[in-house]
C-alpha cells in the first residue's frame, strides 16, 4: 500500500482521473489530490474527495488548513507523485522553475517520483518546445513521463495526444513499487508468442485469436528480472517490448520454427507460448482465388511441432509449453508435457486469448500443480517466471 499524490490539471481529460483515483483505492492505496483552478472547471473537487477520501487541495492560501505548509507536507507524504493529465502548461512550468500554484509548488518540493500523464492537442504535443521542456526535465532524477495514446481527441481529430488508458497508468505506477530482484541475471530466455498466419493466396490466410499479450508480457518480465531476452513473434498489434536482446519477426509457423531451432541451442530457458497453426494449405495459390459454383476444397499439410522439435532437441534448457484447450484442460495438459518433453506446462482455457486477464494452471513434469486465480497476463508472467526459476534452482 502507497501513498500516491496526484495532481489534475485543467486538461479536458481530467474527468478520467476519477477513474484513476477509483482503481488505485480499490488495489488499497492511499491517495491525495491537488487540482489546479482550471480543473476544477471541468470536474469538482467534490467527486475526487469522495473517491480519495481526503479532503481535495486547490488554493494555496487556504485559512482552513491548519498549521502545516501543505505543500512541505504533501510532499513528504508521497511515495510517488502522478500529473494526470498533465497539460502543455505544467510541464513547461516545472521545466522552467516556475511554481505559482499549489500543484506546481508541490511539485518542485517533492522529491519522490513523479509521473507526467501527457494529454492535450496534437499540435501543442507535437510542439519542439513541449519535446525540449521534457527532455530538459529527463535529465533529472525522479521525472518521468507517460506517453498520451492516438485516438479521438477533444478537437475533433484522431490523432496523438489522449490521455493513456486509466488501466495501464495504474499499472505503471504500480511497477514502480517493486523492486524486482533479478533472478534472471546471466540467463538467456527464448519466448514465442502471437499467432501464425499460413497463405491460401496473396490476401487470404488460415489464423487464430491469440492477440500476443500473453508472450509479449513474459518478454516484459523477464526483462525486468534481469534476462537477455529473445523475443521470436509472429503477427500482433503490440509494440515490441523495450529491452530486448533480440526481436526475430515471423509469420509462417514454418518460419517461427526456423528462428526458433536456429536459436535454441544458445538458451537456458524457452518459453513456447505463441499460438502456432497445426496445418498450412497443401498449396499457396499464386492469385487470389475466384469464387465458383459449389464448394472450395482446401487441402492442408501438417506443420513441423516446433514444441515437440525443442523437446526433443534440448540438453540444459528448461522448457515450458502452454496448452490452450476448450475441454479436458488439465488431462490434455498433462499428456502434452509428457509427450513434449517439457518441465513446465501452462494449461489455460483457450477462450482468453483476447482478454488481459487469464487463469492458469501450472503443472510440472514432478505432476505438482499450482492454480494461480484469475489475475492479469503480466501478473500471470511473473507467477510463470518464477516457477521457472525454481526448477532452474533445483
């Protein structure tokens, strides 16, 4: 549980911040709020008070608040500062020493981290001067910026510069707070992840739903604890995790299976998570297919078992599959880590694949068995990760 103190601006997404404060006090965080007199306009400081159950700070010359300088002490009381959103004026304020308010005045006494949630116009986001202001204040210890989202902005324009995602800032802040010990140093991990796609012509292809979060989230992880990571990933709409040793781009399940075995050898640790096709079409028509009269007959060929390839392959490695099935999940499980070779398995419902949040179950070739609940992919990751590095350890 922290003390987070958050700051709203007069931006028009300051209404969000209400979900913000909502989330963190339910994760059984303590939170503060300043808001600037511009954001009051837009949200009153009565709806956050409520959510935050503290009293909502705007004027600096309050006669009510007692005999502490608040801002001194708002400052001493955070763990962590969040401006969100924060506007094209804060920024250049704190950059330029300027503190002519309550929030701005907090913010250069507190000496805790503190977190720009950027949103406003494109135009002002895109400005050289914003750019400079934030480089400038980089260069310090303690700032740090969240970057706004492209969507519909207030402006009647879809473009850079909404507010990002309330979930993903809670979550930002909160991997903040842990410090992870790095049990993965010196270890290299290889992790598959997303789909495959396999041609039937120029514009068609076989596929499935898997979205990638869930690989992608083990790369994120397994950086933070400390391993060089291989990160071998077929189509997804993810940006590619920061911190990589290597990113290897695929689409076929052929051409995973190429990256994938050339790499292998040089891995302690491979994580097969990618959703990778059992057949591809017999043959990949050179133009796109017609439609005729009555029914098309697609003839498939078997793909290689890259999973199955590795577990047969392997020396010191450890290696964990996953097993996305829709009935008899743990026996089909079980049989799979048998017949794969594997020390780990993760044996999920395959009807998650595009949600953030998964159940699991992980079972290890000594037949022990861990449910983990219901928690999102990243939370999920680390759980994985860290039986991982148990059997490592052994």
């Amino acid at each position: 549980m922290k003390n987070i103190l958050i700051g709203v601006c007069g931006g028009i997404a300051a209404y969000k911040t209400a979900n913000i404060i909502s989330k963190l006090k339910k994760k059984g965080h303590n939170v503060k709020v300043i808001m600037t007199e511009n954001a009051t306009k837009i949200i009153t400081p009565l709806t956050l008070e409520t959510l935050s159950k503290n009293k909502v700070v705007v004027d600096m010359w309050d006669v009510n608040r007692g005999y502490e300088v608040e801002h001194i002490s708002l400052a001493d009381w955070a763990d962590v500062m969040l401006i969100a959103p924060a506007t094209y004026n804060i920024v250049g304020k704190v950059a330029n020493g300027i503190a002519d308010d309550m929030l701005s005045t907090v913010i250069s006494a507190c000496t805790k981290p503190k977190y720009f949630a950027l949103a406003m116009n494109v135009n002002m986001y895109e400005n050289p001067i914003l750019k400079d202001n934030i480089a400038k204040l980089k260069k310090y210890d303690g700032y740090h910026f969240i970057e706004a989202d492209e969507g519909f902005l207030a402006c009647n324009v879809n473009a850079k510069g909404r507010l990002k995602n309330e979930d993903e800032i809670v979550e930002i802040l909160e991997d903040s707070f842990i410090e992870t010990e790095k049990t993965l140093a010196g270890k290299t991990i290889l992790i598959t992840a997303g789909r495959t796609e396999e041609p039937l012509d120029p514009v068609r292809y076989l596929s499935n739903n898997s979205s990638g979060q869930m690989g992608y989230s083990l790369a994120e992880q397994a950086i933070k604890l400390g391993g060089n990571v291989i990160l071998v990933s077929g189509p997804t709409n993810l940006t590619v995790p920061k911190g990589l040793k290597e990113f290897v781009q695929t689409r076929t399940a052929l051409d995973m299976y190429g990256a994938v075995m050339e790499r292998f050898d040089g891995v302690d640790i491979a994580i097969a998570c990618a959703a990778v096709a059992d057949y591809k079409p017999k043959v990949c028509a050179k133009e796109k297919i017609k439609k005729k009269e009555g029914d098309l007959v697609i003839e498939l060929d078997r793909n290689p078992d890259i999973l199955f390839n590795m577990g047969q392959k392997k020396s010191h490695q450890v290696l964990v599959g996953f097993a996305a099935e829709t009935e008899n999940i743990i026996e089909n499980a079980i049989g799979k880590l048998k017949k794969k070779n594997l020390d780990m398995i993760v044996a999920n419902d395959a009807h998650v694949m595009r949600s953030s949040n998964n159940s699991a179950t992980l079972i290890k070739k000594d037949n022990s068995q861990i449910v983990t609940g219901e928690k999102s992919k990243k939370e999920l990751a680390l759980d994985i990760l860290n039986e991982t590095v148990k059997i490592i350890n052994k």
